[in-house]
C-alpha cells in the first residue's frame, strides 16, 4: 500500500491542496449526484401518485396480480447487500483490504440475485400479456390496467437499469480493491460507489410499498 | 492591487518563457483529451457558437418565410420542422451550455484562483456527452426531423396515430436532448464543488466576483432541474413506443400532467439561461465603470431567490392550458415574486454607473445594451404573468419577443459582452476596436427592429408558429403583412451585425494585435494577475485573496466620478492600443491549425463560430442606441418626449464619434 | 497549511454493532409492511406504509451514508433536493385536485379510449381514431394468484400518494378526498362518483341529445354528463358548494 | 374604475398596440394592459434615461479619473425593492379579479360545443339540434358559453377581438365564454401547435341581432337551405362517416368502401344476396345491423333519429354519385 506520507502521495490530484480537501470536493460531488437521482426517480414517483389518484380502483385491482413475495424477497436482498457494503466501506477504512474485497464481492452477489428475481417476475408478466399499455392484453382487471403495469415496468426497469449499473461500478471497485489502492487514507471510490448503492437500496425502499402493497 | 504570496510550498514547474495553456500541448488530441478547464472551455466556446450560427441561419428562413402571407419559401411540414429545429438547437445546443460551459468553464477556475475545477475528468465527460447529445439531434433531422416545436407537448409528440408522423426522428430528438441535460448536469456538480471546495485562501463567499455568484446559482438549478427534464423525456420515449397511458389521452393520460412535467424544468432552464449572462453584467458594469459594484450583497443574494423561486412559477406557461384556476393563480402571484430580485439587479447595476468612469468600449456597449434589451424583456414578462392580460398574447407573437428580448437581448448580448470582455485574456489577441462598435450597433438596431415589432403583431392577435397568416381577414391579414416584413427587414440587419463580429474576431485571432499587459482593462478580479493568456496552470504561485473583487485604484473616498481628475488628458482605454506590441508569434496560428484538424468539420468551425459571436455582440455606442430609439419612437408615438429629451445628448456624442 | 494526508483526515468510523442493529431494524421494518399490507387498513394504508417507508430510509440514510455524522451542507443538499420534489409534488397536486371548482364539466375526466369510442350511439363528430390493436381476443387472465379477501372497496383512496421520502401526506394540499371510484369501463357498472375528478372510464361525449353510455358521471347536482342539452350545471361565481356525495353502492370491481 | 379603463383603453375600435375590442370583457383586459403598459414606459425611460444621463456625465474623461466609493445605499435599495413589489401586487389583484370573471360564465348562457379537429373548428348547438356546423352565428349582447373538447391532439381556441382563448383537450372538457358586443365577423385562430395545417385552422364568429340568429337555428343552423348536392357531402362528413367507410375504391376501413358500390350485388354475412340500392343504403343507415356486408363486423351505430329525411335523400344522392 503507498504510504501516504511525503508531500505528493499518489492519489492527490495535482489541483487539490490536500487529501482531506479531495475527499471532501468528491464526497460533495457525490452527494449533488445523488441530489440529482433523488429529483431523477422523484418524478416517476410524481407520476405515480398523479396516476392512482386519477385511478384509484385501477392500481386497486390491478396490483393484486403482482407477486408480493418476490417483492419482499427482493426487498431483503437488497437491504442486505446495504449492509455489506457499508461493511465494505468500513472494512476499507481499516485498511483491511481482504474484508473490503470479500464484502464487495457479496454486494455484487446480492445485485445479482436481485436482478435474478427481477428477470422471474418480468418474464411472468409478459407471458400472461400484463405488459406496457400498447401491447397490454390482458382482460379482467377493472379500470384501465395498462396504466398500472406500464409504471410498474418503468419504474422498476429503471430501478433495475440503475442496479446493472451499480454492479458495474462494484465491480471496478473490487478491481482497484484486489489491486490495493484502497487504504484509510484513499476510500473515497468505495465510499462514493457505497453512496450510490444505498440510494438504490433506498428507491426500492420505496418502490416496493407502493407498488407491491399498498391498498 | 493583491499581494500575491505563496500560499504553500507547491513546487510551481518550471515554465519556459511565453509558453500558455494554448502552445503547451500540441496536436489534435492534446484537445480532445485536455482535462484542463481553459481548453475544454474553448471548445465549448467553438462547439456552442457554431450552432448558434446553425440556429441563426433557421431563424432567417423562418422570417423569410414569414415575409409574405402565403406559405411559398416552405411546403407543408417543413416550416415546422424548420422553426422545432431553430428552438431546440437554440435552447439545448446553444443557450444553456454557452455562457456557463464556455465562459464559465474559462473564468470560474481563474477567478478563485484555483488550477482547475473539482473535477477535470467529469469536465471532459461533459464536454464529450454535449458532443454526442448535439450527434443524436442533428441525426434526428436525417431520420426524418422533428416537427412537434422544442416543447414535444403531448399528445401530438407522443400518438403516431393522431399526432406527428416524424416517426423515429422524434425518438433521436428526446435522446439527443436527454444526453445534453447530463452534460448540463455535470457542469452543475462541478461548478458546485469547485466553488464551495476549491476558492483561493482568503476569498470569503462575500469576496468573490459576483460572476462566481450568478455561475452557482446557475449550477444549483441545473443540478436539481435537469433530472425532472431527463424523466420527462424518458417517460415520453417510453409513452410514444411502448405506452404508459400517463401523457397520452388515447391510453388514459393528461396532456397537461406533460407541461406539468415539462415546464418544471423548462421554466427554471430559462434562468439556467439568464443568470450567467446577469452574472457577466455585474462583471463588466464595475470594471468598465471603474466603480465598485452598488449592492454587491442584493445583487448575490437574488440570484440564488431566483434560483429558488425559479422552481415555484413554471404553471404561468399553462394559464390557457385547461390547468385548474386556483393553480393559474398560485402560479401568477408567485411569478410576480421573481419579478422583485431582477428588478433589484436592473436598478443597481443603473446605479453602479453612478459616478464611474465609463468607458465605452466594446464589452461595456454590450452591458448598456443588455440594460437597455432586457430592460424591455423584463418589462414585457409583467403583460405575461397578469392573469387577464396572459389570456389575451399567450402563444402570440408578444411572448415570443418577450423570451427573445430575454434570452437574446439578455443572454446572447451579455454572452458577447463577455466574450469580448475575456477575449484578450483568453487569445492574447485584440480585436478591433471601431469594428467592434461598429457591428454593436447594427446588432442593437437589428434586434431592436425585428422583435418590438413582434410585440405589436402579438398583441394584434398573430399566433404562433404560424408558417402561414394568408387565412386571416383582411384588415388584419394587413397588419400583420406590414409588422412581419419590418421584423423581417430587421433580422437581417441583425444577422449582418453577428456576421461582421464573426469576421472580425476571426480576423483577430490571426492578426489581432497582441496583448502586452496581464490586466488590459484594469480589472481586479483573480482572473487578470496571471499571463495573457494564462499558464497551463492558471498562476506561478496560489494568490492570496486580500481585498473585494471590485476594489479598484481609482476609487477614492472623494472621488465624484468621472473628469474628477483633469492632470493626464490620456484615457485609459486608448492607452493599451498604443503600447509596443510585443514580438509576434504564430502562436494563435498554429492554435487554430490544431483545432482545425481536431474536430470533425462540424463542430470545429471555431472561427466561424467567435466570428458569429463577434457580430452578434458588436455593439453600438450610446449615440447609435439613441438613433435607434429614436427610430422606435417614430414608431411609438407615445416614447416622442423621450426622444427629443435624447436628441441633445446624441449631438454631442456624434461630435465624440467622429473626433475618434 | 502542508496537510500530511493522515493526521486531520481520520476516517470516521463506525462501530460494527451499529451495522447490525441498523440491518436488524430493517429487516423488522420490512416485516411490518408487508404485515401492516395484509391487514386491511381501508384508505389510510398508505400513509402508514409511507411512514415505515420513511423511517426506514432514515435509518439508511442516517448510519449507511454516514450523513448523521457528516458536515451539515451535505444533509442540506439532500433533504433540500427533496423540497423540490415536494414543491413538484404539491403544485401538480394544486392542479389536479382543484380542476372542477369552477365548472363541472371541466372535471369530467372522459377517457377516450377506444372501446368507449365504438359505444357512442350518437356521437356527433366523426370520432373513429383507433387506439389498441383489436387483433385476436386476448388470453384470459388465469386467476389472481392467491384469492384474498376482495379489497374492501371503501371509499376509493383517492389520495395521491407515494412521493419519495418525506411526503406521506400523500393527500397532496387541498386534495378532494374523492369518495367512490366509479369502475367498470363501459361497462358501466361502477355508480359511485368522485366528485374529486372523474375517475370514470367512460366516455361523456357531448352528444346531442345522447345520453352518455360512460360512468364519469358527476354526483350531486349535474347530470351525467353535459351531453343532455342545458342541463348542464351552471356554476356560480364562487366555487359551487361541493357536496359529499351520497355513497351509492360501492362500486362493483367487475371481473 | 370604468372611465379610467374606457380612457386608458380607448375608443372600441383598433389602437396601435390591441384589435378592436368586441366584447365586454375585452375592455376589462384593454384597461389592464394598457395600465402595465403605461407603467413599463415610465419604469423604461426612468431606467434607460437614468442609464444615458449617467453614461454622458460619466464618461471616462482621463485614464486616472476618480470614481466614487460608494458600495450601497440601503434606503434607495429598500425603496426599489418595496415600490415595485407593491406595483406588482396592484398588478396581479386586478388581473386576478378580469380574469375570474373572464372564467366564470354567467347563468343561462347558450350553450355551444366545440369541438376541434386536425385542422377545422366544429360547432354544435344542442339546444338546437344541429352540429357539424363551421361557421358560428351568435346573437349581440348575449353571453355564450362555449364548452370545448378536441379529438386528437391539442388545439387552442382563440378570438383576439373578444381577448379570449382556452385549450381544447382531447380528454377534457374546457370552458370559455363572451358577450359579443359588437355585430360582424371575427376571427377564430388555433394557438395550440397542432401540426401540419396548424396555421389554416382557422374560423369566423359571425355576431348577428337576435332575430337573425332565430332565423339562423330555426333553419338547421345554415344546414337547410343548402342544395342535396351540398348537403349531401356535409351530412356524410358531418356524421362521421368518413372514418369508417372510404369514398375511394379499395380502401378497406372498419366498415366496407362506398365508391362505386350503387346498383352492385353484395353478399352479407350470412352468405345471402343484396343489391345495394337506395332502400339498403337507407335501411343500413336506420338499422345497420340487418344486412351486414360478409368479411365486417356489426359495429356501425344506428343514425335514427339524427338524420332528417331531408338529409337523408342528400345522403343517398351523394353516396350515389361516388364513383
């Protein structure tokens, strides 16, 4: 690990003055990113309340046919893989590298479960024609079913589409962890991606009341 | 003038003499992958200006077209896809990026003082995603372009069946505008960080320039309005192709939950565009008046109030939407709450020319014009946001003048102010000087004629985006006939205006004069300590911040402005013209040869696009804004006392031109 | 101000029970909606489901992101992004819930929709657009899943809801709390009528003189729908007196 | 409050800036406007006359003039900033108060539907009975209230001489109504971007006395005294049969095409025989689902009771001579 002594350690980029100014310029970038996501997914959520309260008894019935079950499944795994990469976070804190790699591994481990569970449920809802508004086809729901089912898509594609990316990034950061960049002096990267993924955690925190349970 | 002492013991490198951010690096890619701010904010300048050069060129075919009653230059679906075209190169490509990522990105490192923003890498990013946003528009015109205007209301964009038949161009055009939001967003974050993180020692929120404040204000309402943009846009992608049922009323939707939607972006995007071009006014008002800013805290404080309120009154473009009533009158109270910090702004900066020193050269004819144009603009925003009165010109011709008198006589006006302002700091070139005036005046004239007489067509009736008027009934088909040819006639004046700036700022970056002195007007910002055009990393050694950023040598307690002190009959303005030049150096050349071969032909006319800026901003000296108001009052008869009250100020200053 | 990169920058950590108790709590919490969703709550389910939401992201929040320990302008650049969606969420709301305060017919929220377009017996204007495609009638839904209770249908919560974090009051400001939902498109089975907004799937095409086949009808004083000649409501200056309907039957869900 | 508008708003007919004022409301929003008006050239020249004075006594005479070190003055400040926000607030109470009147229809007013179209206005007098009609005739001095809804995509109705305009929704209904105080013709715009013909979407308000409007509804709103050749193509439009059959040959619709078809034999759904005569045309029209032609769907609604025998005959005349 590069020691961080001496007067220009690796890491420091040549504009800043000091570490703790960098850590702190890129912890603020992140959390204006993260500003700018909660803005992003708040205008789905938005267009959620405006729908159920023009339809009411739509998301009413048409919510029965999603799988609570899987909701809930889907909702520990992620709540899990929060924890393990906040242990992650820690982990890489203490300079101990060996336990930052093992719990980033596990956060990827759990992204993908959850995308898993993702795929079993969309593929159910397209075979039975419980799709996107202009190739809806099922019958039997009151209201207008097509509403509830083509933002249930939307939002948890999106929610999903932002998942596939934090997997990705995790696993450019358990990269760069394997190869030991991280120390308690340079976290910043596995912070700033463990940010990220609280924020995903958090949306589905939301995301699955709504959808899923709510009466 | 601030003591610059080493803040710390940063080896500086060694810098061989005359070498700048310009002839560090060479070769094409040493811009493509700069992550240094000055270079990506030049290619910003290029990338920007050039389609502003695109969107000026439409907005002539539009006024051609509306020449004559009849639609004969246009059949059928191109009109509309001609003026979609000019508002969304206009206000994606052009207008938000231009004065904060080109200036911006130039100046706001400088001015803290810092080497760089937060983010170099994420600067490039942005830079790069504009380009590819820009790539995905310009597709959308090949893949059969877009004709539901810049606003993409629903259900016309989103029903293939009832609305437009411009196919996948619809689907380029969103993505292309979802790509340069991120961009947007980006230079947000970054600007944020850098400001609150990165300011040089010493330099307290109060002791920055207020173009600092007016960027950060900016940055804020990009960082939290572009993401509403970004949902919108996808949630229409996906009503238009797959269905949601959410902004179509075929599946269930409401067209108004779309403006909703999109105008909570859109209206504080609006100030993303007029806030950076205050922020250069506040800047070239103090130094070109010599005179400390009148209220810099008023000043700071309401551009971030209307930063926030920017966000509260997006309903007043739905008044005649079938939005409820009681929203039309939370949204028309509110707008006039952000009617109270511009007009604070306006009035000081009126008041920071109090007992200055005013010397009219290029960048300050360009400040005076935008007091003069978006004085108007302002003004006019009062017809729009009175309930009763809205009723009457909304889609009309009236609020098209408006947001041009806004967005053109505002932004695009102090955008070229500005950008004659920095130009010597930024090419170590002059440009010319009588030109600069010269094109000034054709442009105030120009714009000044092809938009008031839209007022008057507005508030006669004639809607908008109209590629034909011949349906109307005579008397009125008359009038509109005879307002549209004048603005017509106006447009071009205007255009020849932007040409000739164009010309002769390209011509200046070939065989302008050099720039001999690091502080050419004066100024006492961070930004004027280091070279012309400065170092690759910005300073020697990290300056310190000792004083206001508007205390200048000439102010003294007593002072009682200008002529106060007869001793030296040499104006300070005239005097860098004539000062040696220092030895020529074909640095600009081989700037230009690079960039030349760097960009792919569309975005690298560099020159045609400083050029285009130049003529734009080539402002004329108060004498020519007098002319033209005189000119305006022939045509409103009610301004005639003010003309006669104009006309002994114009005689002597015709007597200064041509002593000059 | 030569800042080594160790002494003032010390990462603040957290100690490992924190973790667990903060996992723990969540786990529970998420057990407690999915319980609180089982047991029929009527119309305020929402707000408790948003409320647990909301705890459980300031548990997030809070110990995951480390914001209770960070300085103060990170936790002002988060909770202020959520006042902007507030300010969205309120003002879209201002508009939605207040569209028919004036004149009734501006509330009736007539979906066009293709099969209620076939039903107009007597539309006067040449109304054929066609929406979905017909095509082969469409497989049958199986069964729900599991066969609950039938949701009580209550008063249809008419309340908006969910936006993220923080807002559970979901009923937005000045929210009509719309009572039945008219259901049933075309069909029209549905009676109740949401005084609120027309939540109807019909249609009430002005026919002249036609009587409107769709349910958006408007309870209280107006007629179904402004089609039977001048019977349509006049308001009064002011925002009629709006009335809560009766409660008809509750609306039937037709299966 | 009225002489200061009648002075500010000038006499009815056309200034400068508005179109002559043919409504009562149309003075109401003439006083405002010019009131704002009058307002921002004061504020105007104040400001840019302040600014030249400044800019001509303040000239930059030598290079080491002296400037004034003046960096605010908080009672000028508090004063820019309290009277124009009053000013804004007389602005907006006024407005408020036009314009709610310009939202709320008085009692009792007739009763005209509107419904717009890609590209044509269509209005309907259901009182009367009749519809489809493009140009409107309204009495003087009588308030109307025009109840709007549109079919497919956005449009905006607009008449600048009564200084009203709403959107038409294709899912909701709008509202907007006037007391036309002046007889003659007005323009009708479209505001809304509505695509290709957007600019020839274009109607006229014909303001006529009451008798004349009487005159007017009693005969089929302008429809009777049309010739059947008129008549004929209007009916057909006018019902909306143009979205189901097609006038040219070939072209299959939800309902069979008509060109050519008067005096061929059809074969119906239940394999029978039928020659396509003026009876069938008539019958299929009445009761559509008696003879269904084979290969279509029973879905045309019948028409009784909305086509007059009158209207009838111009329709079977016009379908016969499609060819």
């Amino acid at each position: 690990m590069s020691a961080a002594h001496g007067d220009h350690p690796k890491f420091l980029q040549h504009h800043f003055h000091s570490a703790e100014q960098q850590a702190s310029a890129s912890k603020l970038g992140m959390w204006l990113f993260l500003a700018q996501e909660v803005l992003f997914f708040g205008g789905i959520f938005v267009a959620y309340g405006v729908l159920r309260f023009l339809y009411p008894e739509t998301f009413l019935a048409a919510h029965a046919y999603l799988d609570v079950k899987m909701g809930a499944i889907n909702t520990v795994i992620l709540i899990t893989s929060s924890l393990t990469m906040a242990l992650g976070v820690r982990a890489a804190q203490t300079n101990n590298q060996k336990q930052t790699v093992l719990m980033l591994a596990l956060t990827i481990l759990f992204a993908c479960g959850f995308l898993v569970v993702k795929y079993f449920e969309y593929s159910h809802k397209i075979h039975v024609g419980l799709v996107t508004a202009r190739s809806f086809s099922a019958t039997g729901i009151a209201g207008s079913p097509h509403i509830f089912f083509s933002l249930y898509f939307a939002m948890t594609g999106l929610h999903g589409l932002h998942v596939l990316v934090g997997i990705i990034v995790l696993a450019w950061i358990l990269m760069r962890a394997r190869r030991g960049d991280f120390s308690s002096a340079y976290f910043t990267p596995v912070e700033n991606a463990g940010l990220y993924w609280h924020l995903v955690d958090l949306i589905w925190i939301f995301l699955f009341p709504l959808l899923y349970l709510v009466k | 003038m601030a003591t610059v002492t080493t803040a710390n013991g940063h080896a500086s490198e060694h810098h061989e003499v005359g070498s700048n951010y310009l002839n560090a690096r060479k070769g094409v890619l040493s811009w493509l992958f700069t992550l240094d701010h000055k270079r990506i904010g030049v290619m910003y300048l290029a990338g920007t200006l050039f389609f502003f050069m695109i969107g000026g060129i439409l907005a002539l075919l539009v006024r051609t077209e509306l020449l004559t009653p009849a639609g004969d230059l246009f059949q059928g679906d191109t009109y509309n896809r001609v003026f979609t075209l000019h508002g969304a190169i206009m206000v994606f490509i052009f207008i938000i990026p231009s004065v904060p990522a080109a200036l911006g990105n130039f100046v706001l490192p400088l001015m803290l003082g810092t080497k760089d923003v937060a983010f170099p890498r994420i600067n490039l990013l942005s830079f790069w995603i504009w380009m590819l946003g820009t790539a995905f528009l310009l597709y959308s015109i090949i893949a059969g372009s877009v004709d539901t205007g810049w606003t993409f209301y629903t259900p016309y964009s989103s029903d293939p069946q009832v609305g437009s038949q411009a196919g996948s161009a619809i689907i380029w055009a969103l993505m292309g505008v979802f790509i340069l939001g991120f961009s947007s967003i980006l230079t947000g974050v970054n600007f944020i960080t850098t400001v609150h993180k990165m300011r040089a020692p010493g330099m307290t929120w109060t002791k920055m320039p207020l173009f600092i404040w007016g960027i950060y204000a900016t940055a804020v309402i990009q960082v939290l309005a572009t993401p509403v943009l970004a949902i919108t846009l996808l949630l229409l992608t996906i009503e238009r192709t797959l269905g949601i049922g959410i902004f179509d009323p075929a599946l269930g939707g409401d067209p108004v939950l779309f403006q909703h939607f999109f105008w909570f972006y859109s209206h504080p995007a609006v100030y993303i565009m007029i806030l950076p071009g205050m922020a250069i006014i506040s800047e070239l008002v103090t130094v070109h008046s010599k005179k400390n800013i009148f209220g810099y805290k008023p000043i700071a404080y309401s551009s971030m109030a209307i930063a926030i309120i920017s966000f509260l009154v997006w309903g007043h473009h739905m008044f005649t939407s079938g939005q409820s009533e009681l929203a039309s009158t939370v949204f028309s109270a509110l707008t006039f709450a952000v009617a109270v910090p511009t007009a604070i702004k306006v009035f000081s900066w009126v008041a920071t020319l109090y007992k200055g020193s005013i010397s009219l050269n290029t960048p300050m004819l360009y400040c005076l014009s935008f007091l003069f144009l978006f004085t108007i603009g302002g003004l006019t925003g009062l017809f729009c946001s009175t309930l009763a009165t809205d009723i009457h010109i909304h889609d009309t011709y009236f609020v098209v003048a408006h947001f041009h008198y806004v967005m053109m006589g505002g932004t695009v006006i102090a955008f070229l102010g500005g950008l004659h302002h920095w130009w010597p700091k930024m090419t170590g070139r002059w440009y010319n000087e009588n030109w600069g005036r010269f094109a000034a005046a054709l442009v105030f004239i120009g714009f000044n004629v092809t938009f008031f007489s839209q007022f008057v067509l507005g508030s006669q009736g004639m809607p908008r985006r109209y590629h034909t008027y011949h349906s109307a009934s005579p008397d009125l088909k008359a009038i509109f006939t005879k307002w549209h040819q004048v603005s017509t006639v106006g447009s071009y004046i205007l255009a020849a205006g932007l040409f000739i700036t164009l010309f002769y700022l390209l011509h200046s970056l070939f065989r302008g004069k050099k720039v001999a002195e690091k502080n050419p007007w004066g100024a006492k910002s961070l930004e004027w300590l280091t070279e012309t055009p400065p170092i690759e990393h910005n300073f020697h050694e990290e300056p310190v911040c000792l004083h206001g950023p508007y205390d200048y040598d000439e102010i003294s307690p007593d002072g009682q402005g200008a002529g106060a002190d007869e001793d030296d009959d040499s104006p300070l303005y005239l005097d860098k013209k004539t000062e040696a030049k220092k030895a020529e150096e074909p640095k600009a050349e081989e700037k230009k040869a690079e960039e030349k071969k760097a960009e792919e032909p569309k975005a690298e006319e560099k020159k045609a696009e400083e050029k285009k800026a130049e003529e734009k901003k080539a402002e004329e000296p108060k004498a020519e804004a007098k002319k033209a108001e005189a000119k305006k009052a022939e045509e409103t008869k009610a301004e005639e006392k003010k003309a006669e009250a104009k006309a002994e100020a114009k005689s002597d200053d015709e007597a200064d031109k041509d002593k000059k | 101000m030569s800042a080594h990169a160790h002494d003032s920058s010390e990462p603040h950590v957290l100690p490992l029970k924190i973790y667990f108790q903060v996992y723990g709590a969540l786990l529970v919490l998420t057990g407690a909606t999915v319980g609180v969703s089982l047991l029929d709550l009527g119309p305020n389910a929402i707000y408790i489901a948003m409320l647990v939401a909301v705890i459980k992201a300031g548990f997030v929040v809070g110990y995951f992101m480390h914001l209770r320990y960070d300085t103060r302008f990170l936790s002002l650049v988060f909770f202020g992004s959520l006042i902007f969606l507030v300010i969205f969420f309120a003002f879209t709301f201002i508009d939605l819930t207040s569209r028919d305060r004036i004149d009734q017919n501006q509330a009736n929220f007539t979906l066009r929709k293709h099969q209620d377009i076939q039903e107009e017996s007597t539309g006067s204007v040449t109304v054929g657009i066609k929406r979905f495609r017909s095509g082969a009638n469409p497989p049958v839904l199986p069964k729900a899943p599991e066969v609950k209770k039938a949701p009580k249908p209550a008063a249809g919560t008419a309340a908006g809801t969910g936006a993220a974090a923080g807002t559970g009051a979901a009923a937005g400001t000045g929210a009509a709390a719309g009572t039945g939902a008219a259901a049933g498109t075309g069909t029209a089975a549905g009676t109740g009528a949401d005084p609120g907004t027309g939540t109807g799937a019909g249609t009430s095409e002005p026919a002249g003189g036609g009587t409107a086949a769709g349910t958006g009808s408007v309870a209280g004083s107006a007629s179904a729908a402004p089609g039977s000649g001048s019977a349509a409501p006049a308001a009064k200056a002011k925002a009629p007196a709006k009335k809560a309907p009766a409660k008809k039957a509750p609306a039937k869900k037709a299966h | 409050m009225s002489y200061m508008q009648t002075l500010l708003a000038g006499a009815a007919k056309r200034t400068f800036w508005m179109p002559e004022t043919a409504a009562t409301q149309a003075e109401n929003v003439d006083g405002i406007f010019y009131f704002i008006y009058w307002l921002c050239v004061f504020f105007f020249v104040l400001i840019v006359g302040v600014m030249i004075y400044f800019v001509i006594k303040y000239r930059r005479r030598g290079a080491h003039d002296r400037t004034s070190d003046i960096e605010g003055n908080t009672r000028l400040e508090i004063a820019w900033s309290v009277i124009p926000s009053v000013l804004l607030l007389v602005m907006f109470m006024w407005g408020f108060r036009d314009w709610m009147s310009l939202n709320v229809a008085p009692e009792g007013a007739i009763d005209v539907r509107v419904t717009a179209q890609r590209w044509q206005w269509n209005y309907a007098l259901p009182r009367h009975g009749c519809d489809g009609v493009d140009e409107l005739r309204v009495p003087i001095n009588e308030p109307v209230k025009l109840t709007m809804s549109s079919i497919d995509v956005l449009h905006s109705f607009y008449v600048p001489a009564f200084r009203v305009k709403k959107d038409a929704l294709p899912n909701r209904y709008t509202v907007l109504w006037f007391n036309a105080t002046k007889l003659g013709t007005f323009d009708v715009f479209c505001t809304e971007y509505c695509g290709t013909k957007h600019s020839t979407m274009y109607s006229k308000i014909k303001v006529v006395t009451r008798a004349e409007y009487d005159k007017w509804t009693k005969s089929g709103c302008g429809m009777d005294n049309l010739s059947p050749k008129e008549l004929g193509p209007k009916i057909f439009k006018m019902r909306g049969c143009p979205a189901c059959h097609s006038i040219k040959k070939g072209v299959k619709g939800t309902g069979p095409w008509l060109a050519g078809k008067y005096g061929t034999i059809e074969t119906l759904a239940d394999g029978s025989k039928v020659k396509i005569d003026d009876e069938y045309i008539r019958e299929s029209i009445m009761n559509p689902n008696a003879k269904v032609v084979k290969g279509f769907g029973p879905v045309m609604p019948t028409f009784k009771g909305r086509i007059t025998p009158k209207q009838m005959n111009a329709l079977i005349d016009y379908i016969k001579s499609l060819k």
